[in-house]
C-alpha cells in the first residue's frame, strides 16, 4: 500500500510511524510504564537522620565522661547547640520525606500513602517534643540554680551535661526503633516493586470504586475516591502534554495532487 502522504511504499505487515503514535495515545492513561518502577527514595535520608541522631547522643556521652570539672559548662552549651541543629536539619529532613512521599501517592500508591502517613512525620515530632521538654528543663535549671547555675555546672553527673545526654540518648532509642519500622516497610516495598493500586485493584470496595457493602467505611471510601481522582487528573495532565509535545513536532506535509 503506498502512503498516500509521502507517496512512498511501505511494505506489507509494517505499521506506518504516525499510526504507532495514534496507537500509543490511544492507550489507557493508567498503564504507565513510570509507574511500574516507581522506587521510594526515603531509606538513605532516615538511615543518614538515624546516624547523626547517634552521632550526637555519642558526643554528649563523651563530653559529659571525658570532659574535665572546669569545663562541663562548654560541654553543656555545645550539646544545646548541637540540639538546635538536629531540629533544623530534621525539619529539613521531614520536608524531603514529604515530597517523596506525595511522589508516591500521584503515582498511584495510595495505600502504602496511608499506610506510612503517619511515620513520616513523626521524627520531626519526636525531636520537637525531646527538644520542648529540654526547654523546659532548661528554663527550670536556670530558675532553680539562679546566679550558682555556673557552679553547678561542674556537680558530676548531677551536672546539666547530664540532663541534656540523657535526652539526647532517649530520643535516639526512640527513633531507632520507628525508623527501623518504616525503613523496614518501604525497602519491602520497592522490592515488590508493585503495579498502582489502581491497576491491582486495591482501591475497589465491594468490586467497585462507587459502590459499597453494608456496613463499609464510608470515610475510607471518600479517602479512596479522592486518592484515585487526583491520580487519574495527573495522569490526564500527562496525557495533555505528550499530546501537545506530539503536534508540536507534526509538520506539515503537502499532499501530491492529481493533474
């Protein structure tokens, strides 16, 4: 068959380029081949916030054994500085977990989303508690001590020292343990390397997004709805701009007219 466009043959069984392109637009929005191998970058960021979490409880053991009398003031106002630091470097931390994380969810993966919604955000819960209760140590330390405070700086492990490396380990236990949870749940996760939840169908009650057992959620199938409609009007804006990107790059090709 000759192409009428060109006026060159194509040979039998070959599917011409602009027909593939048609086909290829035509296809379901949701079968998106990003999709399949979306991988949760978030294990390296909470293993690097675990370690300097430890890095700090270690120096605050060290400076509050090793340190001389004369100098357990410096000791305590270098461990404040260093807390000061982990809640910016943390708040930091939490704001990169939540762009991976809503990553996630306009790929299409709305129940592990809902699965590690609250886990992401609790170490910068955690160190802003640990650091208001330090606050408030703090605060009662000065009042209690008054003008003396510098010379119970150097009363043994009664010291301030003490108080802020006792925090700073305590903390550190804590987020061992719910780090050790989520990174334990997405490297999972990126293993299975799972299709959307869309296309494995985890997002149906009752056999379909819009209709519901007896006795279902009502809440979490407005939750469902509401992830799959902000999933399919991102694939949808996707759609719109390789279809631009497409005509954009279409010239225009004259016809060979008949004498």
């Amino acid at each position: 068959m000759d192409n009428e466009s060109t006026g060159a043959a194509v040979p039998a069984g070959v599917i011409p380029p602009h027909i593939q392109d048609t086909d290829q637009l035509l296809d379901p929005v949701l079968f998106s081949n990003d999709n399949r191998n979306f991988k949760l970058k978030t294990v390296p960021a909470f293993s690097i916030h675990l370690l300097i979490s430890s890095v700090i409880s270690c120096v605050g053991i060290g400076l509050a054994a090793l340190w001389p009398a004369e100098r357990r003031c410096d000791a305590y106002f270098i461990m404040l500085y260093l807390r000061a630091t982990f809640w910016v470097i943390t708040y930091l931390f939490d704001h990169f977990v939540k762009i991976q994380h809503q990553k996630l969810r306009m790929s299409g993966y709305h129940d592990f989303h809902r699965e590690t919604s609250m886990q992401k955000g609790i170490p910068l819960q955690v160190v802003s508690l640990w650091n208001s209760m330090l606050l408030a140590v703090q605060a009662m330390i000065h009042h209690y001590y008054g003008v003396s405070f510098w010379e119970h700086c150097a009363a043994g492990w009664l010291s301030p020292i003490s108080y802020v490396t006792a925090f700073s380990v305590a903390e550190n236990v804590v987020l061992a343990i719910f780090h050790g949870c989520y990174i334990d749940k997405v490297r999972k996760f990126n293993k299975a390397n799972l299709a959307p939840d869309v296309l494995r169908g985890t997002d149906q009650v009752g056999g379909s997004l819009g209709l519901m057992q007896p006795g279902g959620d009502t809440a979490e199938l407005l939750e469902k709805q509401a992830d799959l409609i902000a999933y399919l009007r991102d694939h949808t804006h996707r759609l719109n701009l390789s279809m631009h990107k497409m005509q954009t790059n279409v010239r225009p090709v004259r016809t060979p007219q008949i004498p």
